[in-house]
C-alpha cells in the first residue's frame, strides 16, 4: 500500500515539474524572441525522454526497448544542440 502511493505521489510530481518546466521554456523563448523549430528540437527530446520513462515506468516494458529509444533520444537531443542559439552575455 505504501509503496503504491509513493509511486503514484512521484508519478505525479514528475507530471507537474515536466508541465512547469515547458511553460517556463515557452515564456523564456517568447521573451527571448527566439522562433522555429529547429531549436526546440533538444527540448522536445529530453522531455520525450522523461515521458517515455514515466510511460515505460506505469505499463511496466523497462526493457531493451526502452533502454534503446532513450538513447537514440538521447543523442538526439546532443545532435540537435547545432541549432540552439547562443546565450548574449
């Protein structure tokens, strides 16, 4: 009993944080003024990451498949870090 409600407690922190963080993302690209997908595309992935672990995680495929799709996600996100913009100091 107690362990389900802990799983089912970070379940849902990990959905708010992940809803929170994407706002914020938003909000810091609009005032940036930074546009396209291009450089979305990193973001997109590290939260595909997050999103299939947590779906991995409830219907219970922690496997080979998993483990694979993380990591192409993973090197992904890496390749597509070209596109992101610089930081002005």
């Amino acid at each position: 009993m107690r362990e389900t409600l802990m799983e089912e407690v970070l379940s849902i922190i990990l959905i708010i944080s992940l809803i929170t963080s994407v706002i914020v993302l938003i909000r810091k690209r609009k005032k940036a003024g930074v546009t396209g997908m291009k450089s979305t595309l990193t973001s997109i992935c590290f939260y595909l990451i997050a999103v299939t672990n947590l779906a991995a995680y409830w219907f219970g495929f922690l496997g080979i498949f998993n483990w694979i799709l993380t990591i192409i996600l993973l090197f992904a996100g890496a390749y597509f870090t070209k596109y992101l913009t610089p930081a002005a100091a």
